[in-house]
C-alpha cells in the first residue's frame, strides 16, 4: 500500500493540435472516403464469407435471435473477460442519449448557441484576421480539416492532425493530450497558439466591443452579465455552440434501434470482429464509439502525449480514443495523420505496432484477419458515417433537460477501479476517515483531483495496487482517472 499525496497541478503545454487551413478542394477530399468508395474496393466484395458471416446472415433473417453467440468470441490472456451480453444489453451499450449534457453555470439558450456559431466562424479571432475556427473544422469534412496536419496563422504544420469536434459534449477531457478540462477550458489553446490563431481572448474582446452587431448579441446572450463581452463569456458561447454538435444516427442505430435489415451480412461480420477478436470496443465504446480514454496504440514517433502532459511515464505514447461517428468524412486517421485510409488503421493494429512497455493491453495480440474479414470490418466502420456530407443531428432529445435524479451515496471506506470504472463511484465518508482506492483492473490507473480545497495525484497506480486519501474536511470532491477520464468518483466527505 503507498498513500497518494497532494500536488500541483501539471504544467499545460501549448503545443498545437493541427487546426490547420489550407485543405485541398471538398471533392479531391471526400471523394476517397465516401462510405463504399476506399481505395481498396468496395467493401464485403471477393472471397466468400466466413463462418462468422453466416451466422450473422441467419440472424438477421431470424430476427438476430443469434446474439447470444456474441458470449463466445474469442478473449485475449490478460485482459478480464467479459460477460455475455444479450441483445437488449448490447443495444443499450451503443444506444443514442437522452440528453446532451451542460455545465450548470454555462445552460444553452437560442442566443447563446447563435452567438457561438457566428464567433465559431468569425476570423477576427486571429491575430492576422484570416484564420477561424471553422477553417480548420470545417463542417463539410466532419469538422476536421482533411490533412495530416493542419496550418494556422503561420502557415507552418503543426504537430498534430485535426480532431473532429463530433460529439465533443460527452468529451472530459479535450485535445489529444487531455490538456484542457472543459470546453470552456479548450479555447484559449487555439486562440492563443502562436501557429494556430496567434491571439489572445482578450484581443477579441477588443475587436467584438468594437462592433455594434456583437454588442447586441452578446446582450441577448448574457443579459445579466457584467460586461457582457469578456474572456469567459466569449468561451462560453462558443462552447455552448460546439455541444450543438451531435453526429447524426446512421444504418447502424437504426440496427441497434431494431430494424433488422438496417445492415448487411457483411457489415454484421464486421461488428462480431469488431466487439470479438478485434477488441476494437475494449475502447471504441458507447454510441460515440469512444471511451475517451488515453491509450498507447503502438505508433511510432517520440511525442509522448498524455505522459507528457500529466508528468507520468505510464502514459507516455498515450493519445485520446477519438470517435468513430463520421469517420468515412474525416480521414487521415490518427493523433500525427500518418495513416490514410481505414485499411491502413485496421492492418496497423494487426501488425500491433511498436513494442514498448507503456504499449496498451486492452490491445489485441497478435491478430490475424482475413481479406474478407478486414473487408467486413471496414463495411460495419463505414455504417458509423452518413452516406451524404453529415449535419449535426436534430433528434427531440438534443434539446432535451438532462435528467438529474440521482441514488444517494454509499457509505464505505472502499472503492474498487474495475472494467474503467469506480466501484461504487458516489461515496460518502465521514470527516478524518481515509478512503482507500483498490485497483482491481488489468490496467493502469490513477486518481486527481483538482480542486481549489485540495489538488491531489496518486500517480500511477498499477493492477492489485491501493492509494488512501485523507480530505481536507467536509464537502464534495470529484475525482477522475487521469488515463480513462470518463473514470468519475464523487466523495462526500461529511
């Protein structure tokens, strides 16, 4: 057992992201990512189907009473197994929410969402007046950019490829490093990058208040704040704009929702590769298709990433699991853009990449697929896009309140880190007591906790590893897992 201690909190680099402009014509873009149009054939065509095909083909035609052979795809040593899920438990974990969630000092309005779209697209954000944020997120390629890596003011590339802003709403942590905390957080980064717009919040506090058009939609938006335009609430609208941004349903909800035809037998092969020997949703989980955690998928090149942002070797190499909703719009892949296509990503994980300690284990081993079964990876990929260029989703429940009924806390001194969660994760303790913190995983973890009360860091906490926390005194404490930050733990020390 070793206790955690207090810290401050890590130094945030400014490095750039890849936010670049300068991206070839729509067409010459597009054209080779269209879902059905890779470079390398048209999907599910060639050999003849596999076993795995055909007892998906069956299901679909029986009303996927099959299912329940997804309990019997292959797991990896080292890595717990899985319980069996049945039909209805795998359509609730790749089910659509119910709400987007808002922080509650920053609650959507009309006002606020139109003023962020106008500032989201307005390039007097930059130093040079040239450079928006829609520049390098461009809606029409998934709100990335389609380089490897992008340009800003400077015209010099960045270090890193453009992330899509799909869905960023359930996003804890942002960039690929998880440098930033919120959305609100994120935009000073771009902003004030010397590559990237080369400017400061405050200077477009400067050029808005110059403008009468600003003056008032600010006033609409922020009636009771004083001033209206400012640092904060330039970021707060842009961020209550950017959560606006949910991937529309595709083939693959409408299956998940119940339409049996919704797919093909090939693309249903793909998902059983998928969540089978694939061990792709060991990460790409939930209906964004990411568990927003930190992993090092064995890419080659010295950038640490999110071992450098939080100062812990264990995370060194470690990138943010991006999202897989739109990704036929959004190629090249990856945290550097060094990979063109989908077959590209797919054979990079089974030639498992670089070998090197810090290397993730949710990975596969040694994984070996046919040309047909890379083939129907690749179709049951493709069904996550639109088939034309895709527009944020307008389903009821965009707009809908978040529900906020919650079980009251669990009285115990004991905490397990099990399958990339708390266990239990709202916990009550009395005051001086200590709270210790299992990791009963395969998989590194760890504890943080910012908070102005008490800015703690446990390090890396390793399998069959305990920290204990001593609190300062009473209150509520959110804690997160540094590496899988959708790991939440709520503490109510009393």
């Amino acid at each position: 057992m070793r206790r955690g201690v207090g810290t401050s909190p890590s130094p945030r680099s400014l490095r750039g992201e890849g936010r670049g402009e300068g991206r070839p014509p729509l067409a010459a873009q597009t054209a080779a990512r269209r879902p059905g149009r890779w470079p390398t054939g048209g999907p599910g065509e060639g050999l003849p189907w596999h076993s795995a095909a055909r007892v998906f083909a069956l299901a679909a035609a029986t009303g996927f009473l099959a299912i329940a052979a997804l309990a019997l795809w292959p797991t990896t040593d080292g890595v717990r197994a899985q319980p069996a899920n049945s039909l209805a438990m795998l359509r609730a974990n790749f089910a659509r929410p119910t709400f987007v969630p808002h922080p509650a000092d920053n609650p959507p309005t009309a006002a606020k969402i139109a003023l962020g779209k106008r500032i989201f697209e307005d390039v007097e954000l930059s130093a040079t007046g040239t450079v928006a944020c829609a520049s390098c997120h461009d809606p029409r390629l998934g709100f990335a950019d389609g380089e490897p890596r992008g340009k800003g003011v400077t015209g010099r590339r960045l270090v890193r490829h453009t992330p899509s802003l799909w869905n960023v709403a359930w996003s804890p942590l942002l960039f690929w490093d998880g440098r930033a905390l919120s959305l609100e957080d994120q935009i000073r980064f771009p902003v004030e990058h010397p590559d990237e717009m080369g400017s400061s919040l405050e200077n477009a506090v400067a050029r808005f208040s110059r403008r009468d058009s600003y003056l008032r939609a600010f006033a609409q938006a922020f009636p009771a704040d004083s001033p209206q335009i400012s640092p904060r609430t330039i970021a707060q609208a842009l961020a209550t704009y950017e959560r606006t941004l949910v991937s529309p349903p595709t083939r693959f909800d409408r299956w998940i929702a119940g339409e049996a035809d919704a797919l093909k037998p090939s693309e249903l092969a793909g998902f059983a590769i998928f969540t089978g020997k694939g061990r792709c949703s060991n990460c790409h989980a939930g209906f964004a298709f990411t568990d927003h955690g930190f992993y090092d998928i064995g890419l080659p090149g010295s950038d640490k990433g999110r071992g450098a942002d939080i100062g812990l070797p264990a995370a060194n190499h470690a990138f943010k699991t991006p999202t897989l909703r739109e990704l036929a719009w959004t190629a090249p892949y990856m945290h550097d853009g060094s990979l063109a296509t989908l077959e590209d990503v797919v054979r990079h994980y089974e030639s498992g990449g670089v070998a090197r300690p810090t290397r993730s284990r949710d990975l596969p081993e040694n994984l070996a697929l046919s040309e047909q079964e890379r083939s129907d990876l690749v179709a049951f990929l493709e069904t996550l896009s639109s088939e034309t260029p895709p527009q944020p989703s307008r389903e009821p429940w965009v707009n809908a309140a978040e529900f906020a009924s919650r079980a009251p806390p669990a009285d115990t001194t004991v905490v397990s880190q099990v399958n990339k969660h708390f266990h239990p994760h709202y916990v009550r303790v009395r005051s001086g007591q200590l709270l210790t913190v299992l990791n009963d995983d395969t998989r590194t973890h760890n504890v943080r906790i910012y908070d102005p009360r008490f800015d703690y860091n446990s390090g890396a906490q390793e399998p069959r590893e305990t920290v204990t926390i001593r609190f300062p005194g009473p209150g509520t404490f959110e804690a997160f897992c540094a590496i899988h930050p959708s790991m939440r733990l709520t503490v109510v020390v009393e």
